[in-house]
C-alpha cells in the first residue's frame, strides 16, 4: 500500500519564531492592550508567528511583568469570532481538545460533529494527554462519563473505544491477520441479514493504520466494493458518520479528511465557525501544508482562497496566517497530494458500486385494480391527487406501462390524457415523467432542453454522459418515434463547434464497452499529455483545436473503466489531475461536458448529488433538472445518489427537497427519494 503524506518533515504552517525574547513579546501585547481600544493587528500577528509552546513561555511572562492572567486580558479586549480564535490559540493542544469536547456534551443538545472530528483524528498520546487535560481542567467528571452521560448506542461503544488511545502503533502488519479481519468485517456486514456492529467496532477502533489500510485492499477484493461503500449500505447516522471518519477517512487519509471538514464547515449559507477554528489552530503544527494541498485536489479551489471568500476583517487575517499561503498560485501537485490523486483513482478503478434504487416493484401488483383505481381518482369532480401519486410513484416503470395498457384495454381512455388534463404544474409534469418509459422520457427531457430561445446545455450534457449505450439508442428510437426528428439532426441545429461535435459522438451510443487496457491507457495518458503541455504542443505547430478534438476522441469513446485507468496514468506522467486541466484549459459548454464525463467516471451517483444541490440551492429551483433526476435514477442508483448528498453536503436529500419544494409535488419527491438519512 502506498503511504500516502506521513513523511518526517515539517508539513505545518506555525513554527517557533527565530530570536524568540517570552518578556519582549509579553511587553508588546501589554502595550498593544493599553489605553483605549487595542491594536488588533500587532496581536494577531505576533501569535500567529509564535508556536504554541512558545505562546505558553509568554503567558508566563506576562504573568512575571505585569501580574495580570494574558487570556483574561485578551478576552477582556477582543470581542466575536476573533477573541475566540485568538483565545483558543493561547491554550495548548490537549486543553483545547478537552474543552471542545466539553462544549460538545455540555447543555442542552450533544455536537455530534465536534465528538466524531476530535475523537476520529488524534492518535494515542494525542487521545491520552486530552483526557488528563479535562480531569484536571476541575470540569469534576471523567471524559469518558461524561461522553457516556450524553451519547447513545454503537456510536457511544465506539467512541468509549477510541477514548481509550490504545490503537496499535507498532507498524508491525501480520499479513494472516490482514486477511481474517477482512474477512471478518465481510462476515460482519456484506455476507449477512443484518450487521455485526461489535466486529466493525473491534477492528477499526484497534488496529494499526497500517494494518487498516491492507485490510481495506483486502475487504475490497472479497465484497468487489470498498469499505466506504459496505459502511454506507450496512450503518446509518452518528455511527455511520464516525465510521466513515475514523475508518476510513482517518486511515486512508488524515489531511484530506480534514479537507473536507474544513470545506463542509464554510460552504453553502453561514459558516461554521467553530469548526473552522478548531482546525484551523489543531493541525497549524502538524500538517496544514497536506491539507492545504488535499483541500486543493478535491475541491479545484485553494483553502486560502475559500477562507478570503467567507470571513471578514481581523478573524479572516487571523485565519490566513494560519493556513499560511495561497495553493492556486501554484498549478502543480506536492508529491503528496499527486499520490493521493492516484490512489483515488486507484480506489475508484478496483471498486464495483453495488448500485441501489429507491422504486422497486410492487409486490402483488394488479394492473387492472390499478387502472380502475386512477380512473375513480379522476372521476367527477376535483381529483384524488393522493391516490394518484400512491399508485404512481410505488410502482416499478415496467409496472407502470402494464397499468397504461390496462386503461387503455378496459376503459377505452388514454391514462397520459386524463392526467394532463386532471393535474398541473410540476406535479403534472413529474407524474407524465413516471409514466413514460425511460427513453420517451429522456427524448423528452433532450426536447425540452433544446425547444425555445435558449438551449439547457447542462441537461443535454448530463443526458448523453450518463446513459449507457443501450440506453441512448433506444432514446434515439423515441426521439424520432415522437418528433418526426433524429435527434442528432436537432443537436446539430441547436449547438455548434467543439460542443456541437462533442454531443454528436455521445448521441451515437457507441462507447467501447469492458476492461481497461493498460498498454493504451498508457497511450492515451500521454496522447493527453502532449495535447496540454504548451511547450510540446508549440514545438510541433500543433493546431488550437488539437488539444479538444484529441479529449474528445479519447473521453467520449473509450470505456468507463478504462478511462479510470487512462487518468490514473495521467497524475503519474504530469504530475496533475485531469479535472485542474480541463477547468484551467478549457471553458464554456466544452469544458463543462469533459468534466462532466471525468466525474462521471470518478463516482457517477456524487455527480448526481451534486447536480440535484445544484438544483434546489439558492433562490428558486431548477425544478426541471429536479425532476429530469428523481426519474431517471429512482430505479437505478438514488439511493446511492443520497448517500453522496448527504457526505457531500452535511444535509439528507430528503430535508433539502422537504425545505425547497411543497404540496402533492413534494410528497411525490419524498416517496422517490425513499427515505431520509
């Protein structure tokens, strides 16, 4: 296994100031302090170049010169977020630790996030000094009493584990051993009815990282999907979430699970300060270079740059001081991060994800009750929507048709008709999409994208990107079936240019199909290569457009698999990752379908997630796109889908479309959706 970041070198932002005087810089914050009002800026300067053992030698001194408690002084002066990010810097690492995990279980509610983050991420001595630190803080109780007091079930169990700090650090691997436990949690979870909790919780809450990381490889080669995915289908809530963290976040990766931490704690409305400070200060001594440089992989964005975006005045200078520069500045991978990029490839080529619906088949379904049943829900006068979204929205597309037939055969009516003419607005419109067949419905979603004034370049892509070659031939079919059109007639007359040829080689349904060929995935890598590096692409007079037409005829044509394998090859040989080329070299509607098709390829249900966030955030919803998807995906992979939208965005696809939508069209969506999480 290849270890990702943990070299011995000093992979932190903060380290002890040079010419160091303790009595000097006590003297400098008194004076800054003096007076009326105070100067903000020589304070957080001079912190934030002391490292915290450093920062200890001034509270002391200050304590010798002046008599007066620095902390207390500095609380007295500032005032917000800034005095607690300052405040929170004076204290050392395992009494921060101790009183956030104080605050977490204090009062009213318990921060599940706070326990999960602090308790998934530190090792034995880090564990062991926090725990001494909050008996001696006279908090009067024992941590693990107190974590006992206001948690509950496996989630309480496995924390009560990771408390103890006794997970093994030896670094001594027992290949046996590697094998029984992979086979174990496999027992545990995957192979059974129901889960084994206690197994999950004895193996990952003890052993080595080391010893983890081999069983992962391990795990993966029995269950053909990765822990990740087991965890997610096997466990749900805090446990799930402390599962994900500790086993497999924390064991792949300490800084990109930080990474993520940091990114869910500023995206969307409002920022979670707390969570932000906390890391921020924690890691500044330990590795905020890796997940600096991890934030950037994943997120095509540098966290210096998020953290200017979203926070104000003295907090925000405070704050980027500690992250300590800016990573867009640079375009390439610390070695670091490019291995990481690798293995996430890697991780993503040698898991097969067992893909899950949220619509099954009806049990016990009688076509004829059906019809007669949505007959009498239209009769007469006003509609019985609710019986009509029972029957719709619970039965299987196949189901459906069955029940389109039997009202046509028994009744003599046309059941589209009478529900066009019985419903309205987006209810109409998503209850037509459950009734059609899956390829008139994406002919119709292709229609409709391409009808009117302006063209939805986002849905045509995210159509022909997805759809298997089976699927986009018989979408062919019922294009032409219902508009008198070939559908790469009319992509032809509403796109041009690259984007225009793009489109046109995914509307054949033609992708090569199975395995990768590591020989020509070899090839292609350094085909895309050569097109990218300016300087190679100069010297042979290659033409503007090669770099498009040589993407195009690699991403839109070459299987999924092997495209996985071809951008795996492609960090290796530049030292990047395709997604940053594609955004840094490309634009508009081309740059958007090729990094449509590499996410796609990367994990195709987080595409998705990230398309419906797309969809509902912010004022007004793209109800549209909203319904193209729950359709479409309902019987093939949403389940999957709410996963990734609920790790991706720290909220359920359930409570988003609850707080974004309403009436008979939301109560539809939920029954869709299947679930909250």
């Amino acid at each position: 296994y290849e270890k990702p970041i943990f070299k011995q070198v000093f992979r932190g932002t903060i380290s002890d100031a040079p010419d160091f005087d303790p009595s000097v810089d006590a003297e400098t914050l008194y004076n800054a302090m003096k007076g009326i009002g105070s100067d903000k800026e020589t304070i957080l300067d001079l912190i934030t170049s002391r490292s915290n053992a450093q920062r200890q030698e001034v509270i002391s001194a200050y304590k010798c010169s002046f008599g007066q408690d620095l902390i207390e002084d500095l609380k007295y002066e500032l005032t917000g977020k800034f005095e607690r990010l300052i405040v929170c810097l004076m204290r050392t690492p395992p009494y921060h630790d101790a009183k956030e995990i104080h605050d977490a279980v204090k009062g009213a509610g318990t921060n599940e996030r706070c326990l999960i983050e602090v308790l998934a991420s530190r090792n034995n001595k880090q564990m062991q000094d926090m725990v001494a630190a909050y008996k001696d803080e006279a908090y009067g109780r024992d941590i693990e009493e107190d974590v006992i007091a206001d948690t509950s079930g496996h989630f309480k169990k496995m924390l009560v584990v990771l408390l103890q700090g006794t997970r093994d650090e030896s670094g001594v691997v027992d290949a046996d051993l590697v094998e029984q436990d992979a086979q174990d949690l496999y027992a545990a979870g995957e192979e059974k009815w129901g889960t084994d909790e206690a197994t999950f919780i004895m193996i990952l809450g003890n052993r080595s990282v080391t010893h983890l990381r081999m069983v992962f490889d391990e795990y993966e080669k029995i269950a053909e999907m990765s822990i990740e995915d087991s965890i997610k289908n096997e466990l749900s809530g805090d446990f799930e979430r402390l599962m994900l963290a500790v086993a497999v976040q924390c064991i792949r990766s300490v800084p990109m699970f930080f990474a993520k931490c940091l990114y869910k704690s500023m995206k969307g409305l409002g920022t979670a300060d707390n969570t932000l400070i906390r890391i921020m200060i924690s890691r500044s001594e330990i590795d905020m270079l890796d997940i600096r440089e991890c934030f950037r992989l994943r997120y095509e964005k540098s966290l210096y740059n998020m953290i200017k975006d979203d926070t104000s005045g003295d907090y925000k200078r405070t704050l980027l001081n500690l992250c300590g520069g800016d990573d867009d500045l640079a375009g390439e991978f610390f070695p670091e991060a490019a291995q990481i990029a690798y293995k996430m490839w890697e991780l993503s080529a040698m898991t097969k994800v067992q893909l899950r619906p949220t619509v099954r088949p009806a049990p016990d379904f009688d076509p004829a009750a059906d019809a007669q049943a949505l007959r009498k829900a239209m009769k007469g006068f006003g509609t019985d929507e609710d019986a009509i979204i029972d029957i719709v929205a619970q039965r299987s597309n196949a189901q459906r048709q069955e029940i389109r037939q039997a009202f046509k055969s028994l009744l003599g009516r046309d059941l589209m008709k009478d529900l066009k003419s019985e419903l309205s607005k987006n209810l109409e419109r998503l209850i037509i999409g459950l009734m059609l067949t899956p390829a008139e419905f994406d002919a119709k979603m292709m229609k409709k994208a391409m009808e009117g004034a302006g063209t939805d370049e986002h849905a045509l892509i995210e159509i022909l990107v997805t759809r298997k070659n089976e699927e986009i031939q018989a979408m062919n079919a019922a294009y032409r079936e219902g508009y008198k059109k070939s559908l790469e007639d009319a992509i032809h007359s509403d796109t041009s240019g690259h984007f225009c040829r793009i489109l046109v080689s995914l509307v054949q349904g033609a992708r090569e199909e199975g395995p990768a060929d590591v020989e020509r995935a070899c090839a292609d890598a350094q085909a895309l290569f050569f097109v990218t590096n300016q300087e190679l692409a100069d010297a042979c007079n290659a033409e503007s457009d090669d770099m498009e037409m040589k993407f195009m005829s690699i991403l839109c044509t070459r299987s999924f698999p092997h495209l996985r394998r071809v951008f795996q090859e492609f960090v290796k040989c530049t030292n990047k990752d395709i997604e940053q080329i594609i955004k840094k070299e490309m634009s508009g509607d081309v740059k958007n379908a090729f990094y449509a098709i590499v996410r796609s390829v990367k994990n195709q249900p987080s595409y998705f997630a990230d398309r419906l966030y797309k969809a509902m955030k912010g004022l007004g919803t793209d109800d549209r796109a909203l319904i193209r998807i729950m359709v479409s995906r309902s019987e093939v992979d949403l389940f999957n889908i709410r996963k990734e939208f609920k790790e991706t965005h720290d909220v359920s696809l359930h409570e988003f479309i609850q707080g974004d939508t309403s009436g008979d069209y939301r109560k539809t969506l939920l029954i869709l959706c299947g679930g909250e999480d």
